[in-house]
C-alpha cells in the first residue's frame, strides 16, 4: 500500500473515532457542544485526508462550494429562529438524501457513457450505486414533503386516496425492476441494448423513487412529525452509508452506519412514546377518524365553558406554591418565552419553591424540541424529568403551568377509547391540585384533536402570548 494511501485511511479510522465520541457526548446538554466540535473535526479531517489522498488537481469547484456552503450554512445558523429548527433539520435530510443519491447517479453515469477506467461493473458496485438511489430520492422527497408540513406550505392532515397502499406497492416493485434490469445489464448487453436506453431506465428509476418518497410521507399526519424527521435522518444516514459503498469509501461507509443506526433507535424512542409502532405511524395516521372529546359528540364548547384568569392570579397560585411543574410546549417555541420563562422560575425558586421542568418525548415538532429549547435559556439539566418521573406523584403537585404544549397533556390519550391519541402517554397534569394552561386560544394542537382539559374544573386558562403572559406573572410575582 503506497504512503499516500495508508495515511488517508489511517486519517479515516481517525475520523470514524471521532464521530463515535462526538456521538457519545451528544448524550447529555453539559457536553453536547463539545460533542458537535469532535464530530465537526473529524469530517474536516476526512474531507482534507479525501482530497490530499485522491490526489485531486482541480480546487476551483471544491473552493466555490466550500464557500457558498460556509455562507448558506452559517446564515441559516444565525437567523433561523428556533421555531424553524424542525423544518430546517428536515431540510437537511433531503439535502443529504439528494447529495448521496447525486453520487450513486454520478457513479452509474460514469459507467454508462464509457467515462469509467473499465466498462466492466462490479456486482456490489452496481447494487450500491441501485441502493443507493433508491434510498436517496425517497429520502430527498420525503425530507420535503415533511419540510412542507411542518413550514404549512402542504397540509397537516394525513392525505389518503383510494388504493393507496396497493399503488405504493405496485411502485414499490416496479421499482425494484428497474433496478434487477440495470443490476443485470452488462457492458455487452448494454451495447447490444443502447446506452440511451439504459439511462432512461436509470431517470425513470429516480423518478419513481421520488414519487415513492411522496406517497409514503404525505399520509402520515402532523402529529407523527417527530418520527418522521428521526426516520428521515436515517434514510439519509443509510443513504450516505451506500454512497461510501458505491465510492469504496470506509469513512461514509462508517458515518453513514452511525446516523442510520442512532436514527433508528430515536425513531423507536419517539414511537414508544406515543405507544405506537412505527408501521402504524407509517400506514396509519392523527386527526383522521372521529376520535372522542367533546367534538366527537357534537358539543360546542365555548369561552364560556372554560375558567379563564389573568396574570395576577397565577402569580398568587405559583408565589405560595410548594411544588410547581412547567411543561412547556411548542407554543413556548413559537413565542420565544424559554428565557422569560427561566426567570420566573428562578424567582419562584429564591421564594422556597420547588420547580420541575416535565418534557414530553415528543413535545414540539422534532425529537428533542423542548430540551434545545430550554438548554438555551440555561435551565439546569437536573430540573428536567421525564413524565415516567413525574406522573406517578402528580397528585401532590400544587400547580402545573402547562406553556404551550396541548396533545401531550390531553386526557383522552388515557380515557377516551375512541379518540385519535388513545394510548399515548401523556403528562397528566389533569391530576395535578390546579393547571393553569397558557395558550392563544382554545385551538386543538397539532393531532387536531380537542383537549377536554381545558374545560376540567381544576383546569385555568390564560390566554395570550406566553411571552407576555410570563412577563405580567413575573412582575406580579415580584410585587408579592
């Protein structure tokens, strides 16, 4: 092995060590940043070892991508608001769908148009570079589809259609005919056949993947969000793993495993917390059967049904509590209230209160919403709990202060049989002495299913935006 060679891929094992460390310390908030930088060293360390290792002469591309990716990457880093974050971690799926299928087409072309050292594909390259594709479109127009979603421009609601399942099917395999067919294809019977020929069958192959990334993403409702987005990011993973395949390149073979497999298992975490299987997420959706609740039976509920209160009686019920649990939720995303909301709590907290954060696994738009969100209003790490932690001696908590969370605090996940959320874990707050819920109006959340815990006798509502909801308790509170 040349010198030039053994040091890029001793730089690659280097690399992939990296990236696992990098991982590990993703685990937890105090080490999490370190964690990112491991992982951002070992990548450059890889493209570097990459370009000096292949010997590459012509920079003029690589530079202008480097730095028009430095410019998108760092705006985005900037002023993408956290709101946003679940919609632009999609995006970046697509984008690593799209660039990993982009090199499995590069690779085929090379070989079809007689670009390559030998006319000659090896069987594992060729099935690579088919995998690869595959995997690559539907991660990139999947990655859009819940892009859509999450940012409006398509709907929320799960989309279904007549025969569905059997038109995803038939694509299905269609779409594993085309790939046998190119498998199989070798240079003679591609010149005996016609070059044209084959490429069609390749774009017609991207084409129906694509469109297969579609179907299977636009019946899946608003509220499995989060599980799309962890089962994205690991299509993209898988995808990457199979560009490394098709490139021979150990350093993607191993990253690619590494976000495939980590995606895996937060897609099995987010699935067990809403007490669902991933094949029901996928072929089954939120919001579309008629689900208990008020609205099931045809009652009309109104302002007038609810408690409604104003800032200055929360401040009351929180300034002479003994234990207080937030949950927050993604309307305290949308209202950009972490850090107001932090200085309440620290204002409750040098009264003798004790306060709890309680994150729902699946609260916001993507896997671990709340947590970045209160990571970076500073809240502690060891005042956040899981509801396993909390539920158990809820009924001993004075006050709950729900913000901006809604499907999971609703009690029709445990109570109602019929309705769209049953057997989800929930945070019941319902049981809780007092709960005071801070929202806009009394809008279903995201399943769009109603919350009879608005209506609960034990139940206030505050409405506004939880910034300035937050602000007037706090000033309330600091008067007391």
């Amino acid at each position: 092995m040349e010198t030039r060679v053994l040091i890029m891929q001793l730089a690659y094992l280097l690399s992939a060590v990296l990236f696992i460390l990098g991982l590990k310390r993703l685990s937890h908030p105090d080490t999490a940043r370190g964690g990112n930088r491991l992982a951002a060293i070992g990548m450059l360390l890889a493209i570097v070892a990459t370009l000096i290792g292949e010997q590459i002469l012509t920079w003029q591309w690589i530079i202008a991508g480097l730095l028009i990716g430095t410019v998108i990457g760092g705006f985005m880093a900037r002023f993408v608001k956290m709101t946003a974050m679940p919609q632009m971690v999609g995006l970046f799926n697509g984008l690593g769908g799209l660039a990993s299928g982009l090199v499995a087409a590069a690779e085929f072309l090379r070989y079809s148009m007689g670009v390559a050292e030998t006319a000659h594909v090896p069987l594992d390259g060729s099935i690579s570079i088919m995998i690869g594709t595959l995997i690559g479109a539907v991660t990139f127009s999947g990655s859009l589809i819940a892009f859509g979603k999450l940012q409006g421009i398509v709907t929320e609601k799960a989309v279904k259609f007549p025969a569905q399942q059997f038109l995803n099917a038939v694509l299905f395999l269609g779409i594993l005919a085309a790939m046998a067919y190119l498998i199989l294809m070798t240079p003679d019977a591609i010149a005996a056949t016609d070059t044209g020929t084959v490429n069609i069958v390749y774009y017609a192959l991207w084409g129906g993947a694509m469109l297969l990334g579609v179907l299977l993403v636009i019946p899946i409702g608003g509220a499995d969000m989060p599980v799309v987005v962890s089962l994205l990011n690991s299509y993209s993973g898988l995808a990457a793993s199979a560009a490394g395949f098709v490139l021979n390149n150990n350093v993607l073979i191993i990253s690619g495993a590494l976000v495939g497999a980590s995606g895996l298992i937060l897609t099995r975490i987010m699935c067990k917390a809403m007490n669902r299987s991933l094949t029901n997420v996928i072929f089954g959706s939120f919001g579309q059967t008629t689900g208990g609740g008020p609205r099931a039976t045809g009652e009309k509920r109104t302002m007038a049904d609810v408690n409604d209160v104003q800032a200055d009686d929360v401040a009351m019920l929180l300034a002479y509590a003994k234990q207080v649990v937030i949950v927050p939720g993604y309307g305290l995303a949308v209202a950009q209230a972490q850090h107001k909301l932090r200085e309440l709590c620290d204002n409750l907290e040098g009264r003798g209160v004790n306060v709890k954060y309680v994150v729902h696994p699946v609260a916001g738009r993507m896997p671990g919403h709340m947590n970045v969100l209160l990571a970076e209003a500073n809240v502690p790490y060891n005042q956040l709990y899981e509801p396993d932690d909390v539920n158990p001696d809820i009924t001993n908590i004075d006050v709950c202060l729900v913000v901006g969370a809604n499907d999971v605090v609703n009690p029709a996940a445990r109570d109602e049989p019929a309705s769209d959320l049953y057997g989800m874990p929930i945070i019941e707050v319902d049981r809780a002495k007092h709960c005071v819920v801070m929202k806009r109006s009394l809008n279903p959340g995201f399943a769009g299913v109603d919350n009879e815990l608005f209506y609960l006798r034990n139940t206030m509502m505050l409405f506004g935006d939880a910034a300035d909801s937050i602000g007037r308790i706090l000033e309330e509170v600091k008067q007391l």
